[in-house]
C-alpha cells in the first residue's frame, strides 16, 4: 500500500490496523449483502524478472507457471522439502515480469528464501509492495461491477487478469476481484471505486476470504499444511498442478494424491469467542493429541466470528471438535462454496 494511499484512508477513517473504517459491524453486513472495497495492506508484493524468471518459479512452485499467460493468473505454494507449505501466492504477469501476492509477515523471510534458489539464473527478485495498491472489490452475486471497473473487468472469468484504468484488475471468483493499482495514481483511483462501493477495512475482506474457501499461509501456520490439507488441489483453489514436474516436496504431495489417504481437509465453521491462526483444535476421539489448526479468523456479520480450520476429515464428521483445548468452545461447521471429494 503506497503511502499517499495510507494518507487518504487515514483521513477517512481507516484504523491504525487497517480492521475496519470504525463501523466494523456495518461494514460487515456491507461485505455480505452489498458492494465493497477494501485496501488490503496486510498484502504485500514480489517481483521476478529477468529471462530466467518463468522457468525459475515454475520449478519451485507447486503450479504451473509456465502456463500462465498475460490474460491469466494462479495460486501456487512454496512447499519444504517435506511437503509443508512455506507461503501460498497469487501470481500474474506484468509485461514480462511475475507478480506474486502474499501475506505481509512473512514476506521478507520467503523473499530471502527464494533469492536462496537464484544461483545462476537470470533472476531479480524484489519487494515490489511499494510500486502497488493492492485493493479488494466485492459485489453480490449476480451484479455486476461495471461501470465502476469496467466492463473488460467484468466479464473476466476467474483468475483471469487485465488491464484497467490506474492497474489490473484480477477476478477472484463470482463476487470478488483484486486491484493492483499504480502507485502514483491509486488515491484518485480509490476515490473512483469508493463511489461505487462502501470502503471496508481487512475484517470485512477477511469474512470474505473464509466464506470463499480460501486459504491463506502467515508466519503461525508455515510448515503446518501439505497442499492438500488446504484443498488446493480442488478446482475451487486451483492452486497444484500434477503434471508440472517436480519442485520442492513434490514427491510427498504427489505421493499424498495418489498413494496416500488425505486425512485432513480445511472447512468453515463459527465461534463465540475469537482466536488467532494456528491455534490447534481437538476432538473427544483423539482425546489430549491436537487433531488439527485454525487456518485463518475474522469477525462474522451475523456475530461471533468464522474461520477456516483444517482437521481430521473423521473429527469432522462426528461434529464435535473444540479450539483452543479438549474442553475448549465447540465448533459449528458451516458450509463451503464448493464440495471437498
């Protein structure tokens, strides 16, 4: 987020933590039933360039980013050598570079962590958070954005990226698009879109993330998922490829798909009292050994608060599984948008 833009939102009322404009319980309800947008300044930025920069993320990646093309953009992990997931990004192009989108915190260590693999290649790699506004936009189902966006932005389908007026504009999913703005151009760009939708701070965006089904890695829960755990390998995330070839703990994420049984899976569910990611959840079957972990957290518009846990598919199943500890605050688990298999 640039800084002109954090000026501007300051002025309007956005909090210190970015959470909300001050009216958190509106600007929920906002976030489900109405059109919003929100900057996302817990996001940050990594650029690749250089003529090496396709094949250099393709083999590290768990997707295939040889197969992104300028129109078009994917979700992709960075695994350990075990499997476990270190970050998971969007990625898009820009001209000849890649951008790839991740949380903040964790962003300085997996940038260290990938100028790692460089050696050799004809790679540059940099923090690119300050070229960028990065910023949510959200509609209800079935209405459309245009003209606010435009009508290109509008007819995307998912993950599908182009250009608009002060950016890029990528398409999330049914309801939600991603704004990468320009620097220079993003405060008047913001004041554009905040026409045309009621500003938002990161817990309605967040709501939205959890009630979409998608994932997010930050520093309290790296290494604690393979892919699969966080079902990306459904359509619905998208975010593995099989047929790619390896890249860092490829053998155990294939091995999981096609000789292992996935035992965890990642859903949705509803809480009182709130948490943070990470925290390990348990069941009366696996008694005081953790079965499981919060993925990601946010206040809900009907009360209390969502979240995204991944847990053993057969806690699950029996419906009881507790946060926090085995007599913790039970769980009521709420549907996802898409069918996990």
């Amino acid at each position: 987020m640039t800084q002109e833009l954090n000026s501007l939102l300051a002025t309007r009322g956005l909090v210190a933590d970015g959470s909300s404009f001050g009216t958190a319980a509106d600007e929920l309800v906002a976030a489900r039933d109405g059109t919003v947008v929100a900057p996302l300044n817990d996001l940050g930025l990594i650029r690749a360039s250089g003529v090496d920069a396709t094949g250099f993320l393709h083999n590290l990646l768990t997707n295939d980013i040889k197969g992104i093309t300028p129109g078009g953009a994917r979700f992709a992990g960075l695994c350990t050598a075990k499997g476990r997931l270190l970050a998971l990004f969007l990625v898009w192009r820009e001209g000849d570079d890649f951008l790839l989108m991740l949380p903040r915190d964790i962003l300085p260590e997996i940038l260290k962590k990938l100028s790692m693999y460089v050696l050799r290649s004809k790679v540059k790699l940099a923090d690119a958070t300050a070229e960028r506004a990065l910023v949510g936009y959200s509609v209800p189902a079935a209405v459309s954005p245009a003209p606010t966006l435009g009508e290109a932005a509008a007819a995307l389908v998912r993950f599908g990226v182009v250009a608009i007026e002060g950016g890029q504009a990528i398409r999330l999913d049914d309801t939600r698009w991603l704004l990468a703005l320009d620097a220079a151009t993003a405060g008047s760009r913001w004041q554009q879109l905040a026409v045309g939708g009621r500003p938002v701070g990161l817990a309605a965006w967040q709501w939205l993330e959890i009630r979409a089904g998608q994932p997010r890695v930050v520093a309290a829960t790296q290494e604690a998922f393979v892919p699969q755990m966080l079902n990306m390998e459904l359509p619905a995330v998208a975010g593995v490829s099989f047929s790619k070839g390896c890249y860092p703990g490829q053998e155990i994420v294939a091995r999981t798909q096609y000789l292992g049984k996935i035992k965890r899976r990642t859903y949705r569910a509803r809480l009182a009292v709130p948490t943070v990611a990470g925290t390990h959840v348990y069941a009366p079957e696996t008694g005081d050994q953790h079965c499981g972990a919060v993925v990601s957290v946010a206040p809900s518009p009907a009360g209390g608060f969502e979240c995204l846990i991944c847990v053993q598919i057969g806690a699950m199943e029996a419906g009881e599984v507790h946060v926090g500890a085995v007599d913790g605050e039970r769980l009521a688990f709420l549907p996802l948008p898409y069918e996990i298999n």
